[in-house]
C-alpha cells in the first residue's frame, strides 16, 4: 500500500509540473501575442523593462529564499551583465579603430585592449552571462570557505558594491564615469530604437524570463533544492551529515549572479542607459524588496513582487510625484507588519481562508486532490485499523 501510494505521489507530481509548464508557455504565449495589441509604446517597453527585472527578483530568490543567503550586492552582478552588452552597442556602428564618442572626449587615442572583443556580439551575448557568473563564484568560494554567513556576508556582498559602484564611476576615460554608456544606435545591423527591434527585444526578455523560471524550478526541486533548504535552516547540521555546504552555495551564487547580469542586460537594451547607478546599495535592496513582498522561497512570488513594486512605483511617481515615496515606504511597512510571508504567503493562508468563507467548502493546505481520493482513504482506514 505504501508504494502504491508512494508512485501515486510522483505520478501526481508529474502531472503537476506537466500543469505548472502548460501554465507558463500559456502566460509567455498572452504576453507575446495579446499583450502587444492592447498596450503600446511606453507602456509596452516598461513591462518589458519590468519583466527583466523580474529575472533578478528570480536570482535573489534563488539565494536568499531557498539557500538563506542575503545578498546585498547584486545590482555588480545586474551593472556587468547591462555593461557588456552597452559595450557592444557602443562599437556595433563604428568602423574598425574608430572610439566611442565619449573617448574621443576625453583624449583617448586607442580602443583599450579589453574592449575590443566585446566588437563580437557572440563573445558579448557570453560574457552577459559568464563574467558575473565567474565574479560571483570567485566571491562565493572566497566568502564561503571562510564559513562566513548571516549579516556578515551581507555587509561584505554590501561592500563589494562600494569598491564597484566607485571604480566604475570614477573611470571616464574607460566607462564614461557617472553618465554610464547610451545612445545605442544598432546591433545586427537593426536599429535598436526600431518598434520592431524593441519588440524583439520584449519578447526575448519574456523568454529568458520563462527559462529562468524553469531553470530556479528545476534547481529548487529534488535533491539539490532539498539540500539548498536545508543550508538554509541549518548548515550545520548538513555539514554534519557529510555535505559540504561551500560547494553548493558557491554554485547557487554564480549561477544567481549569472542571472542577475542576464537581467542587467535586457534591462539595458530596453532603457538604452547603463550607469554605475545600477551598483547602487539602494538598488540592490530594492532587489530585495521585491522578493519580500512578492513571498520567499516562492518563484511566483519573486516574479509578482517584482511587477507589483516597479509598476506601483512608476504609476504612484505619475499620479502624486510630491509624495509618491511615502506611498511606496507604506508599503513596505505593510509587507513586514501584516505580510510577512509576502502576497503569495497571504494568499496560500488567509486569502484562501478568505475565499473558503465567500464560496464555502473546506481548504486543504496540501494535495487536496490526494485528500479527497477514495483509495487514499480506504488505505488510510485500512492502516488505522
């Protein structure tokens, strides 16, 4: 009975993730092919911008809700990943030895020998991922073999941001400083301020969104996610248990650094603007701040929490621009006071609740379908006896 019931689980379970994908490619499919038709312009490069931000909001979920790592230097990883592609954008147009503008400015006579590669957009495309994949796992393994945790791996991840956020913005010959890189004019030979570039643009952001998407749920699931939660709630008694945690942690942070400057990137093709603010402490809480509010530990909810904040934001600085910010600090303290667990948690306990009362009926927090299967009870009955 009890392996009758055992396959019964994982045929369910089967069966959810084969509901879980059908659900995902249905909501890519209405935001590439109805979204488009009843928003435009603006809005519709927003939502794009937005979606991308919803890649790092995945990132730090990856790390803070499922491995109880808080990083607060996220937005180097976001910065590196806008940065090479701005770079390429920057060379795209011009003739072999011709500068960017912004160097003919400040007198520099000779492309510096690290830009040039990034005049292929195939080494671009790689190093979006690759360079803050190998920062970050270079910074993970440095961090974790010294068993640093908690709020001190916080402050470091903090203080990585400092020395970014300052070398970039004082690099003018090298970066343009403060003003970052933009006026992006072509990439592939199509003109990047096109309608019709944008949109492509939109709509590999709403695909590298639902890639992420499976790749966290994959990661989060099984063995691996099992053990990701359990360095979580207690790595000592995993290192206990005979697991390195230090190998594990360090793979979760690349890859979430990886996704991070996968965000930056679309990100940057859709603003048309890549500046050391992006490393800015605040916008690597910000990141944060999303995933508190959607739900950790919660895929959906990172997503949510992302779309939520940013569009809150932008339509409350449009409709009150005087006191749009105590709007947004309201919020915030609603999430820690009354929603802790974020809009998701709220809606697994007392939405639920909420919506039992309204239509009636009994919830089940978990497998309601195995709850109500009449061989499930006759098995269990049977055991009882």
């Amino acid at each position: 009975m009890v392996i009758n019931l055992g396959n019964r689980l994982k045929g369910k379970s089967k069966n959810n993730l084969l509901i879980e994908a059908g659900i995902v490619v249905g909501i890519a499919l209405v935001l590439i092919l109805i979204v488009p038709l009843l928003v435009q312009g603006f809005r519709l490069n927003m939502l794009g911008r937005f979606l991308a931000l919803a890649i790092a909001a995945l990132a730090i979920d990856l790390i803070w809700g499922y491995t109880g790592l808080l990083s607060l230097g996220h937005g180097v990883f976001f910065a590196l990943g806008g940065y090479a592609i701005a770079m390429h954008l920057q060379l795209a147009p011009l003739a072999p030895g011709t500068l960017p503008e912004f160097m003919n400015l400040y007198g520099v006579t000779e492309l510096p020998f690290f830009w040039q590669p990034f005049a292929s957009f195939g080494f671009s495309a790689i190093a979006v991922l690759v360079i803050p994949l190998l920062l970050g796992a270079a910074l993970g393994y440095l961090v974790f073999r010294n068993r640093i945790r908690g709020v001190y791996f916080s402050i470091l991840t903090q203080a990585a941001t400092i020395v970014f956020f300052n070398f970039f913005n004082g690099q003018q010959k090298l970066f343009n400083g403060t003003n970052g890189l933009t006026n992006y004019k072509t990439i592939l030979g199509a003109s990047v301020s096109e309608p019709q570039t944008q949109f492509v643009f939109y709509t590999l952001t709403i695909v590298f969104l639902a890639a992420t998407y499976a790749l966290c749920r994959w990661l989060t699931s099984g063995r691996f996610g099992k053990l990701l939660v359990a360095i979580r709630d207690d790595e000592s008694r995993v290192r206990f248990s005979g697991y390195n945690p230090t190998g594990f942690k360090v793979v979760v942070f690349g890859i979430s650094a990886a996704l991070a400057g996968l965000s930056g990137a679309m990100f940057t093709i859709q603003t048309g603007l890549i500046s050391p603010r992006a490393m800015d402490i605040a916008f690597s809480i910000e990141m944060v701040i999303w995933v508190a509010v959607g739900g950790r530990a919660s895929l959906v909810g990172a997503i949510l929490g992302a779309l939520v904040v940013n569009f809150g934001k932008s339509l409350l600085s449009e409709q009150f621009p005087d006191i749009w910010l105590f709007f947004q600090g309201a919020l915030f303290l609603i999430v820690v006071t009354v929603l802790p667990d974020g809009l998701i948690g709220w809606l697994r306990t007392e939405g639920m609740n909420l919506l039992d009362k309204i239509f009636g009926g009994k919830h089940i927090a978990t497998y309601p379908s195995l709850e109500e299967d009449p061989e499930v009870q006759r098995e269990r009955e049977t055991l009882n006896k």
